[in-house]
C-alpha cells in the first residue's frame, strides 16, 4: 500500500514535468500533496505515531487544498499567464527521467542500516528532488517555479515520511510555518508588482 | 731597488720613443721618408713651453682631470714586473688592481672629453666608452687565465714566477692568453685596427676626439699619459708572455728588455701597416675574438691542462 | 534571558507599525540593548541551556551572537540615513524595519540552535524576509533579484533541509528522535551505520549552504542581488546571515570531521579553491563598489570554511569575525561612496572636508586596506593562521606537493584580487575629479564601532579567547 | 622575540649608517613635499620598520615587520600623487612586494609547522626533517629576490624608484634592497644549512643575469633615477653572485673560501649602501633644483652646484669600482673569490664560473660607461635647457646629508680592515670558520686574497700614492707658472652651443646599438627637411625608447592572460537568471556523482561515464541551443 501511494507520487510529479497548463500543474501538484499526506497517514497509523497523523491531514489541508487555492486565486488576481510551455524539449525529458532514476539509485544502492531498512525510499525521494529542481528549470514564468519549489518541499517531506519514519513534531510545524510566511512573502512580492504597474 | 728606479725611469724615458719609433717604421714600412726618433720629445718640449688655452665652457674637471689622467698610468708604472732576476718589485698590488687602475685613468679621459661640450669630446667619450666596455671582461678573462699559469695574481710575483718556470706544459693556453692580450694592447692603445691615432678625421676618431680641446701643458700630458699606457701595456705583455732573458745581469737584462719592447713595438707596426681601420661598429668583432681566446685559454688549460 | 535576546527586535517590529514621521530615530537605539544578553552570554559558564536542548550557548555561538549583533547594531544606527542617500517611502522605510526585525529573530535562532531543524526553521524566516528587504528598492533590478532571490535561496534552503533529513535518517537507528541534535550527534558520529549516507546528507546540505553563500557556480548570483538592493541589505546578508549560514557549515563539518576527515577535506577544497579561483578573476573585472565587496565576501567566506575544515579552528574564528566587521562597514560606506555615481570608482575618496569627512575616509581606507590582509589587520594574522592549518593538513596527508601548489595556486589567486584592490584603492584615492559629499553622524558612529570592534579582535583577550573555542 | 647577534648588528649598522644622513636630507629636502604629515609618518615607520625586520626573532615579528616596511614604502612612494605615474608605480611596487610576501608566508608556514611564534633555531629543527628542502630554498628565493630586485623579479625597481621623493629613493635602493638581503641570508644560514651544490649555483646564475641585465638597461635609460635603479638591480646581482660563491664553496667544502665570498658580499651590500644612496641624494639635489629627471635637460651643473657634483662624481667612482674606492675592493675581493674556482674538482662547474667572471666584468666596464654617461651629461658640458641654467645649490640640510653620506663612503674606504673585521665576525658567529687573520697577515696595509695563487691589495697605500702623485703632478705645474687664457671650445669653426653637445642617448648609442637584440628598441626620429633636399633640415627629433624584455615577455604576457581568464570566467558566469536552477541541479549532480565515485568505490567505467552524464546535462540544460 505505501509502495503503491509513493508511486502515485512520483508518477503525478513526472506527469506535472510535461504539463503545459497552470491550472493542470496546480492540480497535479494538489494531487502529489494529496498522495503524501494519505503516506503520512498510513505510516502514522502502522506505527502508531500522532505526530505522523497530525502531520498527514495538515499536508493535506494545507498542500493538497490551501496552496493550489491561494495560488489559483493569486493567479486569477495577479492575470498570470496561464499558458506554460517546457523549455526543455520533450525529448530530452523523456531522456531525462530515466536517466535521473537510474542514477538515484545507482546512488543509493550503498545505503545501509536505514531505519525503515528501504534505500529506494532514499532514492526515489532524491529523484523527486531533482524533478521538482526539473520542473523549476523548464518554466520561465514565475507561477511554475513556485510550484516546482513547493514541490521539492514535498520530496523532503516524502524522504521525511518514508526514510526516517517522521520528524520531530517542532520541526515539521517549523516547516509549515515557513511555508506560510513563503506564501505571505508571495503574495507581497506579487502585490507590489500590481501596485506599481497600476 | 736602484734596478727597480733605473727601470722606472728608463721606461718613462722610452715612452716618447716607443711611439715615434712605430710612426717611423710604418712610414718606412710605406715607402715615407720617416720621422724623427726623436719627434715625442719635441713635442713634449714644445707643448710645456706652450700657454694653455682652457675653453670657456669646460669646469673644474678639465683643471684637474689630465693630473687623474696621468697619476694612475705612472702609479702603474711602480708595479710592474721586475726586468731583472732578484731586482725588487712591487708584492702588494695584483692584476685586478692594474686593470682598474686603467680604468681610472680612462674613466677620467671620458669625462674630460664631455666638459668641453663640443660635439667631437662627447663622440670621443661615447666610443670610448664603448670600447672599454667590451675590453674590461677580456682582460680580467685574460688575467685570470695567466694567474692559473703563472701561480699568482700578483702582477710582480707572476712575472717572476713565469720567468722561472717557463710553463712549456701550458704551451696552448699560454699563447691563447698571449694572443688576447695583444688584442687588448692594440685595443687599449687605440692603434689601427681599432682606432687611428695619426687623424683627426671625425668619423674614424676615438681618443683624438676627446682631447682635441686641450693645448699647451695639458696636452703634453695626456700624451704622455697616452705613450706611458703603451709602455705599460708593452712591457706587461713581455714580462708575461715573453719572459725570457731575465737572468742575465742587470744592464744587459734591461737592454733585452728594451729590445723586446721594441720588438713590440715592430709588431703593432707592422700589423697597422697591414690593416685597415675597423668600423666602429666590427670592433666589438675583434675584441669578442679576444674575448674567445681568453676563454679558450682557460678552458685549454682547466680541460686539457695544456 | 531567553526574553532579553528577543526584546530589541520585537520592539522594533512592534514600532514598526507606528505610523510617525520620526519612528526610525529610536528605532536604532533600542538595538543597542541587545548588547547586554549577548555580553551575559558570552560570561556565562558554558554550555548554557537556553532552551532545553534546543538552544544551547557555547563558546562558538556565543562569539558569532556577539558579532552579529554588533553587526546588527551598526546596521541599524546606519539605517537612519538611508533616506538620505537613496529614495525611499516613509512606508517602505518602516516596513524595512519590520522584516529586518523577523530577520534578527530568525537568526538568532538559528546561531543558538542545538538542533538542525531549528536552525533550519530560523535560516528559512531570515531567507524569506530578506526578499522583502531587497524588494524594499522600487527598481525593476531590485524586483527581477527578489525573485531571484526567493526562488535560488528557497532551492538552497531546501537543499539544506533535504541533507538534515538525510543525516537525520543516517542518525536515527542510533539515536532515535535525538538526532537532531548537534552535540549529541557530535558525540555519536563515529557510531554512524551508514556513513556513506551521512556523507550525502553532508554533502546536499554543504551544497546548499554554499549556494547560499554564492560559492562556484553561483558567484554573480548574491553581487548582483546585493547591488540591485539597498545598501544596508547588503551588510545584513555579510554580516549576519553570513553567520548564520557559517556557524551551520561549522556544526555540520565538525561531525563529518569525525565522520570521515578526508572526505570531507577533499569536497571543501575542491569547492573553495574553485570559487577563490573563479571570483578572483571576477574581482578583477568588477567596475563598481558592491559588485566588489560582494565577490570579495564570497572569497573570504570561502576562506573561512576552508580554513576551518584544516583545523585552523583559531584562524576560521578570527577571519570571521575580521570578515563580519569589515564587510558591513564597507558596505554601509558604499552608500556615500557612490553618491557621486554607482560606476564612479575613481576619486570615490576625496572631496570629504571637515573632521567628520576625515574620519570617514581615514576609516574607508583603513577597512580597504584590511581587507587585502595587511597587518595589523586581523585577517593578516587569520590568514597566515590558516594557511598554516592547511600546511600541516598537507604535511600529514599523501599529497604533500599536489597540496603545496593548490597553495601556491590559491595564494596567488589571493594576490590578483589584492591588486585589484590597491588598484581600486589608489584610484579613490589618488585619481578623479573632487566632488564634496556629505557624512552624517550615525554612519560615521556605525563604522567608528565596527573599526574598534575589529581592533579589539586583535587584542590579546580577544585571541586568547578564540583560541580556547573548542 | 627580539634577536641581536652579529648579523642582526652588522645589519642595524647598515641601517643607522643609510638613515642618518639621510635624515639630514630628507629634511632639507621637506620643503619640497607636500603631504609633509603624511610623508613624515611613514618616513620613520619605513626607518623603524626596516630596524625591526634586522632584529626580529620570530617568524610572526619578523613577517609584522616585513609587511608593515612593504606598507609604509608603498605609502612613501605615494608621496607624490599629481603624478599618474606615480600611481601605476605604487600599484605595480605593493603588487610586486606583495608576490614575495606570498612566496615568504608560506616558507614561514612550512617551516613553522604553522606556529609562528617559534624561533629560528626551532624552524631549523622542523625545516630538517622536511622532505623537500628545494621547495624551500625556492620560497626564499622568490620572496626576498623579488624585494631585493634580482631577475626576474626586478622589474618594479625602474618604476618605483624614480616615483618615490628622492631620499625614499636612497633609503629604499640603499637600505631595503639589503634588508631582503639580509632576510635571504639569515634564513638561508639560520634555517636551511646545510646547502646542496645546485642552490649555490641558482644564486650564481641569478646574480650573474641580474648583474648584466641591470647595468643594460641602466645604459639605455634617460631618467636619472631610473638609470640609478637599474643600477641597483645590477649591484644587487652583484652581490647576489659573491653570495652564491660563497653557497657553492661551502657545500663543496671549502670553508675559507666561501667565508671570505660571504664577507665580500657583505662587503659589497655595505658599500651600494653608501654610494647609492649617495647617488640617489645627489640626484634628487639635481631633480630639486631642475625639476625635471629626464638626463637630456640637464647639463653643466657641476657650476653651479659644486658639492652635488663632487660627491656625485665620488658615489660615480664607487660605484664603478674603480680604484683605490671602496666600491672597488668589494669587487676586487668577489673576482678573488671566483678566482678560487681553481679548487673545484668539478670540471662543469669550474668550466662555467669563467662566465660569471665575464658576466662581472663586462658589468664592471658598462658601469664604468654608464657612469661617464651619468656624470658627464649631467654635470659638464652646457646647460641643456633653462631649467639647468637656473640650478643652483641646494639647502644646507640637503648639502650635510650627502657629506655626511660621502663621509661613510671614504669610511668605508679607509677603515676596510675594521669593517672586514667585523663582517668576519659575523660569519663566524653564523658557523663559519674565521678568514681575518689570513687576508690581514700583517697588519691593515695589504689584504690578501684567500684563494689559491690570489692577490693582494693595498687600498690605503693606492691611495696615497695616487693623491701623492697627482699632488706632485699639480704641484710641479704651478711651479711651471705656465700662461692660462680662457677660449671659446673650438667646434670645427662651428658655434658650439647646447644643441651640438652630444647627448645621453648619442653617448650610449654604440652600445645601445651592439645590443639591440636585447633592447629591441624603439626610434622616432622625426625631421622636417627643407625644401627637396633629403640631408638639409631645419628641425629635427630623436628619441629612442627602450622597454625592458623580461617586461614585455613576462610581465605583460602574464597581464594579457590574466586579463583572458578573466573574461573568460566572467563570460562564464554571466548566465541567464532563469538557468539558476539548472546550475544547481547540475552542481547537485557532480557532487553527488563524485561523492559516489570517489568516495565509496572507484572505478574507470563509471567515472568516464559521470563525465559524459555531467557534460551533456551541462551542456542540454545550462548552455542550451545555440540560437
């Protein structure tokens, strides 16, 4: 079950790789967030820990709901171009993930003595970080690069979640805190914009 | 000691002669009716009776510099080599001290051809200059090299150490160093090919051209100071390249010693007879010649031992 | 204690929302107070638990409070005159303070933390308020940088957060939830299962920090946001977030030190020898003030870190705190320097009349000529400590020539960018037209502290002091 | 901390003895300057510093002192700062100090273990159980040459020199030059003893170029202090080469001759000391009154400005050791020392030190000419322009600061045997066996060579013998109450005016023309004919320039290819914002990709195959298509 949810995850990043509308990508986005709290859920609850369950409906009522919300809205208030086309070919992404999965766990291979005992759970969240620095490289717009940060912030959570069996409590609320202010920071630096050009 | 002042003196005396001597013989050499022997010490009479005529444009350096001219040339003369087996001889002062001693006195001919601010003093001096540059590394070359042969730098000391010891087993080296040093002699001397001391024709001048403005007294000076520097170089090149017939007795040892000296004096003349003034400018050729001789010379004797 | 740290950046946050023509007047004032925690801090018998386990005060974190909030204070006494030499609403102006405060508050979690996932969190809020502070410059440059630099430091940040979760994971079957936690993973580094793990962790977040700190390849990246700021931005990312950002890189090297030594000296060195090496010939073609000091940081920082993975511990400390006071000060004189022009380098210091202008120059010159490490500069004896640290590290490696000409290589380097200095120096000095500019009085106190500052660095105490940190 | 044994007061000797007139003529010479504060500040850090580099005992102290001597020096020839000159001297000098110091930090580093604090004697520990003690000597080499002005490294002297007031010039040519000097021998004999064979042999060899290339750049330069500079890279050469004798015969075992090579090289250091500063005080006295350094603007000063000109003319002897001057003794002792080659067993190297006595004495016959140059165009003659014509004597300050200066060079001449005394002393107390008794045998008189078949010399009896003769000489022509009259000089019927003299530039033509290989100068020769005529003109100009080689070959090919990397690297960095992300993710791919080669298990195949991973990523995702 977790092994299936992970590849949920890692498929609906790759489908956002190739996406070329920004409503799609904020739902595959919403979609990605969504697999990794129903994650965070199910680890929580085989290993009975509160924390993992509190963190699991927070993804998912901030990042699978909140987010793409705001985002959209901003998008509707700000007029953002809506339009995204990769600016890496489909070819050479097509290439391009392969290779990056090969090599993460090519990488990941000598990794032993993990707590949940599992190197691909390593490998799989270090190629979601570099899809998601992907997905920041293939847009010039702005819009598609914030998503893509966000969803590198959901490849930590996924190496957090599966890797190390969860993190402190502190940390995970220090993390949703800051991703709040990164929103509120956003939304400012938008805002400023608006002004000035009107 | 009374050798020692005889010789000083002889040689001062013969220094006019030598240098008419080889004027005469070039130009019976060139079909001439000759000169007088005797014309070096006319001139010198009729100079120091002469006034002196000092240029309005020259300094304290004109008043003074003929004396500096002269004083280290006859300082020199108190050092060289003895004539005579057991005569006394300066032990005190070695080559490199005869060589800057040289120096000195050209160095102030230089600056006396660059007080009288004519166009031909500074010409004189530049070329002058010139020259002495590229004979300095030949002649302390050539004086290192003969010190190895000779067992001493001391100039004294190696005149009378070669006169003992012929050294026949350096035979190679020995005439490699003979042969730079009369290169230098020719060279210092400002003979033919290097520099014509008979005209006063601008293109070919050196030492002419850095005294043409001195008269009376101080001419006379420098003249002498210029056939005293012959007498010094001639008898250093026999002393210690020819340093034969010194155990005679003592009147007989200097007659030799003039004689060779005047056997000196044929050979230079007879070489400018037979050459043509060099071009300022090939000069540097004859003296690199002399150069590669003394270095052939210590290379033959360090190599080969020969 | 804990309260007292906090106090002078809440109040300034607090005063911030004051709408009043002379708010920012007592504004740099109450900064000041944060001299008498930090002094507290730096007496105390060390560790000293501030939070728990979270934020512990030892003898390294004590020293790079102190500094940053020396650092700090300057900033904010300088801050007044801002208005003076750029333009800048009333508005713009406090809310300036505002996130400058978040950003104090941030940081000083970040430099007191024991704990990876706090300093993480108090990295990350400084990050952020600092792309308001850029975005304070109403310039189309300074908003293209905002972005940039919300969108490169939040991939560095996540970088960060990324490796500590990775050492976390490598951590965790040992010491459980505990992890975290610097001096306890310090203590248990040998202990690691999976050191290769660890070394990845290292390496992601060493990366990320470096990016941060505009290491090779992002060297233009921080010059150019910090010319398109506002000038006192630049000296808050040098002086303090600098700090934050080293003290991490200190903590995390120490354990990959016990974790495997050569390793990670080997990745450093490479890292830093190759930004010495492309921002030396960076500087050498800088045409303007920030641009230079800005790649000049870069060097030094890189400097820092290098000297501290040799062991040159003393030296690292020392060129630190040279490098925190020395680099806002310029900075900060940037502002009047080029009020005459941004590209103007030529006679950039003359026109100054009077005593005030006197000392200021006096005081340009002195910090230019510092920085290039001349004695008695403190990074004259830092440097020569720390080159002296990476001999002996050459001296009982493998490699002891490859290591002596990285050396060579890496001094001569250092020797480019000190030409370019002279070459700047001079020509403020010595060449261009004489334009009268005028200094005020805050600006002036804000470098006559940072000048005292450093000479206090090379005060025997002070040496002794540095020396005895770990 | 502090360290005062024989070398360090033989050196603080050197210091006083170059400081104290200088004193004199700095301040005679204040009037003329116009950052007075500024100057006088650092004109005494510059004295105390160069004290506190002679006596420092530690690596640190010493290196404070070095780098503070480096700092007030370069602020000193900042003096002057209407001049842009002036400025890209200053730059080029503190670049070119800071390149040694570079060479020296690290040679305290390594020889330190990185504890500065330690003492000489506990480097030496250290330095002897370093495998690579070449390194070393190198370090020495590049750090203390390059301040000391040797080849290659001499290039800033010309520059920095005449950009300096003229007494910074006689402290910094007279006085720091040899405080490198003594750096280079005081860690060279405290640090590094014993020497194998082959450094000796670079000191030789360095010496020797140094030696020759300096007095032919000297030659063909116009700018009095340029040309004084020149000189001092040669006479550094010169010293630099009785200094490698000395290494070579002692690493051959000759100890006698290498302490007497030694004492001829410091010596030697000594008396470019005294005449040099000599020279530079007499020339600044001639910039003072002239305002002008060119050589071809001056002309007949010696009237107008007798003491400059007579102990000018005295430095001049000095310096191109001619007898019976102190300059000539050191040298006379540095052939003599050569002349001990005889003793080497080594056919190679005793064949190749007949170069260096070629290279010496050619050095010594340019110098001769250089000087008649230097002299001769600037004090005899005619005034060269107006600014000569209205020269007149300098201050009284400035005019006691040069006797004073030509008083410690006829001391030097005198009082040889004390000063060897000392010297000998020295090397002694640096573990060198003593040569005092064998060159002064009996008594002060005559001192003799140490080398097999040497020679003597008896500086106080030539002396006295060339006054003796030359008093003699002109005592007989007053006697002779000969008729003087005062003529206009006779020019071919010609007026002569200042125009027909012969010039700086014609003066050294011959020889600037036998070297123009090396000199590869360059002519503007400019005429305005009349008429057709090709050899009539009513105007013409002259001018040769000559910039030095190793400038043009080194120094600016370094510059042109720092200047290209740098482009380079700059084109390189400039990279589109939005390829930030790409850079990252590339930077994250090496580093992981090394991490996991190198670091956990190697192997070729996966190597090369990161490498074209990281190169096509890098070229697909940073550098893009070519539009």
């Amino acid at each position: 079950m977790v092994d299936f949810f992970i590849g949920l995850f890692l498929a609906s990043l790759i489908t956002a790789l190739f996406t070329t509308r920004l409503y799609r990508l904020l739902m595959w986005y919403s979609f990605n967030s969504f697999t990794l709290g129903v994650l965070a859920l199910l680890i929580g609850m085989k290993l009975q820990d509160n924390a993992m369950l509190i963190t699991g409906i927070a993804t998912i009522l901030i990042k699978a709901v909140g987010i793409p919300y705001f985002l959209k809205s901003f998008s509707q208030k700000f007029h953002f171009v809506r339009q995204i086309t990769p600016e890496i070919k489909v070819q050479y992404a097509i290439m391009l993930i392969p290779a990056i999965l090969v090599f993460t766990f090519y990488l990941a291979e000598p990794i032993t003595n993990m707590i949940a005992n599992n190197s691909n759970y390593v490998a799989i969240s270090i190629s979601s970080l570099f899809l998601s620095l992907l997905l920041m490289m293939e847009h010039k717009n702005v819009a598609p690069k914030i998503i893509g940060f966000l969803s590198m912030e959901n490849s930590l959570f996924l190496l957090g979640i599966t890797a190390t069996d969860g993190m402190p409590m502190l940390v995970e609320l220090g993390i949703f805190f800051d991703l709040l202010m990164a929103i509120i920071v956003i939304n400012l630096l938008f805002h400023r914009e608006e002004m000035k050009n009107a | 000691m009374i050798i020692y002042v005889t010789t000083i003196a002889v040689l001062l005396l013969l220094a006019p002669l030598l240098l008419s001597f080889i004027k005469s013989l070039k130009m019976v050499l060139l079909f001439k009716r000759p000169s007088s022997l005797l014309q070096g010490y006319r001139n010198f009479s009729k100079l120091m009776k002469k006034e002196t005529i000092i240029s309005q444009e020259t300094s304290s350096i004109t008043t003074y510099a003929p004396f500096l001219v002269l004083s280290p040339l006859l300082v020199t003369m108190f050092f060289l080599p003895p004539v005579v087996h057991g005569a006394f001889y300066v032990s005190f002062v070695d080559a490199f001290t005869i060589t800057g001693l040289l120096s000195l006195s050209t160095f102030f001919l230089m600056l006396l051809g660059l007080d009288s601010a004519s166009a031909f003093g500074g010409m004189g001096s530049s070329r002058e200059a010139f020259i002495s540059a590229l004979v300095e590394p030949a002649m302390v070359l050539t004086v290192f090299s003969v010190s190895m042969m000779a067992g001493d730098l001391g100039i004294g000391q190696a005149g009378v150490n070669l006169a003992e010891h012929f050294p026949k087993e350096h035979m190679a080296s020995f005439l490699f160093a003979g042969i730079s040093f009369f290169i230098l002699l020719i060279a210092e001397n400002g003979r033919i090919p290097v520099d014509n001391p008979e005209t006063h024709l601008e293109l070919t001048m050196v030492h002419e051209a850095m005294i043409l403005d001195l008269s009376g007294v101080y001419l006379a000076i420098i003249e002498t100071a210029a056939s005293v520097k012959f007498v010094i170089f001639a008898s250093l090149f026999v002393s210690l390249f020819i340093p034969l017939g010194l155990q005679y007795s003592a009147p007989v040892a200097i007659l030799i010693f003039i004689a060779k000296l005047f056997g000196v004096a044929v050979a230079v003349a007879l070489l400018e007879v037979n050459t043509a003034k060099l071009r300022l400018f090939k000069v540097p050729n004859l003296l690199g010649i002399s150069i590669v001789f003394a270095f052939l010379s210590l290379i033959t004797f360090y190599v080969l031992g020969a | 204690m804990l309260e007292l740290l906090f106090l002078p950046a809440l109040i300034i946050f607090g005063l911030s929302f004051i709408k009043s023509r002379k708010t920012h007047k007592p504004l740099a004032f109450i900064s000041f107070f944060i001299l008498i925690p930090t002094a507290e801090l730096l007496r105390l018998p060390k560790p000293f638990h501030l939070l728990g386990d979270y934020l512990v005060v030892d003898d390294l974190n004590a020293y790079v409070l102190f500094v940053s909030s020396i650092v700090g204070i300057g900033v904010a006494l300088a801050l007044m005159t801002l208005d003076k030499h750029v333009e800048v609403s009333k508005n713009a102006y406090r809310r300036f303070y505002r996130f400058f405060a978040i950003f104090w508050v941030g940081l000083i979690f970040s430099i007191l933390s024991n704990h990876m996932g706090i300093y993480w969190i108090g990295l990350e809020l400084a990050t952020l308020s600092t792309v308001y502070m850029i975005k304070t410059n109403h310039s189309n440059a300074a908003h293209k940088e905002a972005w940039n630099y919300m969108i490169v430091g939040a991939i560095a940040i996540s970088l960060i957060l990324f490796g500590i979760i990775l050492i976390y994971a490598s951590a965790k079957p040992i010491l459980g939830e505990d992890a975290m936690n610097f001096n306890l993973l310090l203590a248990h580094a040998k202990e690691i299962k999976s050191p290769f793990l660890f070394e990845i962790g290292f390496a992601v977040v060493s990366v990320g920090m470096f990016v941060k700190m505009g290491f090779f390849p992002m060297n233009l990246w921080l010059a150019n946001i910090e010319r398109a700021s506002f000038y006192p931005v630049a000296a808050l990312f040098s002086g303090i977030l600098e700090s934050a950002v080293i003290i991490g890189f200190f903590r995390f090297s120490k354990i990959a030190m016990e974790v495997n030594y050569d390793h990670l000296f080997t990745f450093v060195f490479i890292y830093t020898v190759l930004t010495i090496f492309i921002v030396s010939f960076l500087i050498f073609r800088t045409k303007d003030f920030m641009r230079l000091f800005s790649l000049s940081g870069v060097e030094h920082m890189a400097l820092i870190a290098l000297f501290w993975v040799s062991g040159g511990t003393f030296a690292a400390l020392l060129h630190f705190g040279a490098h925190a006071f020395l680099k806002p000060a310029l900075f900060l004189s940037t502002g009047v320097l080029e009020s005459n022009g941004k590209y103007r380098i030529a006679g950039a210091l003359r026109g100054y009349k009077g005593k005030k202008g006197t000392l200021f120059w006096f005081l340009v010159s002195l910090f230019l000529l510092a920085v290039i490490s001349l004695p008695p500069s403190p990074m004259f004896f830092s440097e020569i400590y720390g080159f002296g640290a990476m001999i002996n590290v050459a001296k009982h490696g493998y490699h002891l020539l490859a290591m002596m000409a990285a050396i060579l290589i890496l001094l001569i380097l250092l020797s480019i960018i000190f030409y370019k200095f002279i070459e700047v120096y001079q020509s403020m000095k010595y060449e261009g037209e004489v334009h009268s500019k005028k200094v005020y009085a805050s600006e002036l106190f804000s470098l006559v502290i940072f000048a005292f500052a450093l000479i206090a660095l090379i005060m025997p105490p002070v040496m002794n002091y540095l020396k005895g940190i770990l | 901390m502090f360290l005062f044994d024989t070398l360090s007061l033989i050196f603080i000797a050197l210091i006083l003895l170059g400081a104290i007139p200088n004193l004199f003529y700095s301040f005679g010479y204040l009037p003329h300057i116009k950052r007075k504060t500024h100057y006088q500040i650092h004109y005494f850090a510059f004295i105390l510093s160069m004290l506190g580099v002679v006596v420092a005992g530690n690596a640190l102290v010493f290196l404070f002192f070095w780098e503070l001597m480096s700092l007030t020096s370069w602020q000193l020839i900042l003096t002057k700062v209407e001049d842009k000159e002036t400025i890209k001297a200053a730059r080029f000098y503190f670049f070119m100090t800071h390149f040694g110091f570079v060479f020296l930090l690290l040679f305290f580093l390594i020889a330190t273990n990185g504890n500065l604090d330690s003492s000489f004697a506990d480097m030496k520990n250290i330095v002897a159980s370093f495998a690579y003690p070449t390194l070393l000597f190198f370090m020495l080499v590049f750090g203390f040459l390059s301040k000391a002005g040797a080849v290659p490294f001499h290039v800033w002297l010309p520059y920095a020199h005449p950009a300096a007031p003229s007494p910074v010039s006689a402290l910094m040519s007279g006085v720091m030059l040899k405080v490198a000097i003594y750096g280079f021998a005081r860690f060279l004999f405290d640090v590094l003893y014993p020497w194998p064979l082959e450094w000796g042999i670079v000191v030789l060899v360095i010496g020797s170029i140094s030696s020759l290339v300096g007095v032919l750049y000297a030659l063909s330069e116009h700018d009095i202090k340029a040309l004084l500079a020149n000189h001092s890279i040669e006479n550094i050469g010169i010293i630099l080469i009785g200094f490698g004798m000395g290494m070579i015969f002692d690493s051959l075992g000759f100890k006698t001759l290498s302490t007497f090579a030694f004492i001829a090289a410091l010596f030697h250091v000594f008396n470019h000391m005294s005449f040099k500063s000599l020279l530079f005080m007499g020339a600044g006295s001639v910039l003072h009154q002239t305002h002008t350094k060119n050589i071809e603007k001056y002309g007949g000063l010696i009237k107008s400005m007798p003491v400059t000109a007579l102990t000018f003319l005295l430095a001049s002897i000095s310096i191109s050791a001619l007898p019976p001057s102190n300059g000539f003794l050191s040298e006379w002792m540095i052939f003599q020392s050569m002349l001990g080659s005889y003793n080497i067993a080594d056919m190679s190297l005793k064949l190749a030190i007949p170069f260096a006595v070629f290279a010496l004495a050619i050095t010594g016959g340019l110098a001769i000419a250089c000087f008649v140059k230097a002299y001769g165009i600037t004090f005899l003659g005619l005034n060269r322009s107006k600014n000569a014509k209205h020269a007149h004597e300098v201050n009284f300050l400035m005019k006691s600061g040069m006797i004073l200066m030509s008083l410690v060079v006829i001391s030097l001449m005198l009082f040889t045997p004390f000063y060897i005394f000392w010297f000998d002393k020295t090397l002694v107390s640096l573990h060198h066996i003593s040569v005092y008794a064998k060159m002064f045998p009996h008594g002060f008189w005559n001192m003799h060579s140490v080398a097999v078949h040497g020679g003597v010399v008896s500086p106080l009896i030539l002396l006295a013998s060339l006054v003796g003769v030359t008093l003699l000489l002109l005592f007989a022509y007053k006697a002779l109450h000969v008729k003087t009259r005062v003529h206009r000089t006779w020019g071919c019927g010609y007026k002569t005016s200042a125009k027909t003299q012969y010039s700086a530039t014609g003066f050294a033509g011959p020889i600037r023309r036998f070297f123009d290989w090396l000199y590869k100068s360059n002519e503007h020769f400019h005429k305005e004919n009349i008429g057709e005529h090709e050899t009539k003109f009513s105007d013409s100009n002259y001018e040769v320039h000559v910039k030095p080689l190793f400038e043009t070959s080194l120094y600016e090919s370094s510059k042109k290819l720092t200047n290209r990397v740098s482009y380079w690297v700059y084109r390189l960095a400039h990279f589109e914002q939005t390829r930030y992300a790409a850079m990252i993710f590339n930077l994250m791919l090496l580093v992981l990709f090394s991490y996991r080669i190198f670091l956990h298990e190697f192997s070729w195949a996966t190597f090369s195959l990161e490498f074209i991973v990281v190169i096509i990523s890098i070229k697909v995702l940073i550098i893009g298509d070519k539009k």
